[in-house]
C-alpha cells in the first residue's frame, strides 16, 4: 500500500523540487505526475529524481506525456515510471545497469565489485586523459546513486538495489545475465553471456555439466 496523500507529495517535492523554488506551473504539473504514482515511494524517489535534472516547464511536460503511462496494468504497477527513469540515464550508464540483473536480487555489492565488474566488462569508455577508467566507472555507479537506482549504506559502504528495480534491470538485459535463481536444468540458453553463482560448487558444478561455446563470464562469489 502507498502513502497517503499528503507525505507522499511531501517526498515527492522533495525529490523533485529539493532546495528550489516551487514555481506553481511546475507544481500543477508535479502534481498531475505525482498522480499517476499512487503513493510508492520508490516511484516518488525515482521520477522526483528524472524531473530534478530540468527545472523546465517543457521537461516535466515531456515525462507527464510520455507513451510509457499507457504500459500500466493497475494503479500500483510503477514498472513503467521506473522504465521511463531508466531511458532518461545515458547509454553507457544504462548498459552498467542491466548488468547488475546478474547480482542475486537483494544482493549488497561494495563500489569494488560494480566499478571492477564494468571494467572487466568493458562497459566503462573514457576519451578524456585526465580521467582514469575506475573514475569514469565511480561517475557511472554515482549517476544510479542520484537516480535512486542504488541506495548506499552508511554503515558497512556497501549498495543496495529494490527489487523492482532488479526486476527492471532483468528485463533491459534482454536475458544477457543470469544468477543462482536461473534454472539451468534444460541448458545454458543462447543469450545468456553474463552468470553469477554464489558459491564455489554452484560453479564447479556448472562447469562440468556445460560447455561454454560463445564467450561468457561465468563468476562466483565475485566477478573477474
């Protein structure tokens, strides 16, 4: 269930607008847009974000009009406010994200894991000599951050992921990535290129009973 009326907008603003002023065109169009949320946070926590980049009457009015609304399949189904945060990330931090659908859901990753993982992956382009490529990768994980993408912990330094979130990520890797959650009973299928398994013997394990033809990074405990 949502929150009710009145702290949801509370947080939307706060996401939306934060230390700016609220002018009352973009405050009627806010609260149109905060309407089509039904009171999930994390809807609130990630449009309120995508709207905060432009303070602009003609942004907030392209996001209150996109298509995406009409893939709604009832009143709380916010996959597609999460879809519309996710096309406005550029294309380099997108493809960072769909890789995190090979991470278990509920999964905590150190900043290490992800920059490292991208890395090795060849996700992380840098044209720029100043910057070093695990720069570029922090850059990529803090844009997910300011997204509301990934929530850091303040105790242990490590990144968490909503598990709807995780769900969108699955669904953007077009199946690229799998983890200990697949069932591999059947094969390997042909798309799949990323695989992380949790333990060492889920690895042993999957390696004697499959051959790896295409090239694919099968990783345990963490990637390499």
């Amino acid at each position: 269930r949502g929150l009710e009326d009145d702290p949801f907008w509370s947080l939307f603003k706060q996401k939306a607008f934060g230390d700016a002023n609220i002018s009352g065109n973009l405050a009627l169009i806010g609260r149109k847009i905060a309407n089509k949320l039904n009171g999930i946070p994390l809807a609130a926590k990630t449009i309120g974000k995508l709207l905060h980049k432009q303070l602009t009457s003609e942004h907030w009015m392209s996001i209150l009009d996109s298509n995406l609304w009409e893939l709604r399949q009832g009143p709380e189904d916010i996959m597609p406010a999460l879809l519309l945060s996710y096309q406005h990330l550029p294309p380099n931090v997108q493809r960072c994200f769909a890789f995190v659908s090979a991470f278990p859901k509920d999964h905590s990753v150190s900043e290490e894991e992800l920059i490292y993982s991208w890395m090795a992956h060849g996700f992380i382009q840098t044209m720029r000599g100043d910057k070093t490529m695990e720069d570029v990768a922090r850059e990529y994980l803090y844009e997910l951050v300011s997204a509301s993408f990934f929530e850091a912990s303040a105790n242990d330094n490590l990144y968490r992921m909503h598990g709807l979130l995780h769900d969108l990520a699955c669904s953007v890797s077009q199946d690229e990535c799998s983890n200990t959650n697949y069932n591999f009973s059947r094969g390997i299928p042909n798309m799949v290129r990323h695989s992380y398994l949790l333990y060492p013997d889920q690895a042993n394990n999957f390696c004697l009973n499959f051959s790896l033809v295409e090239p694919r990074s099968l990783c345990h405990g963490e990637f390499f």
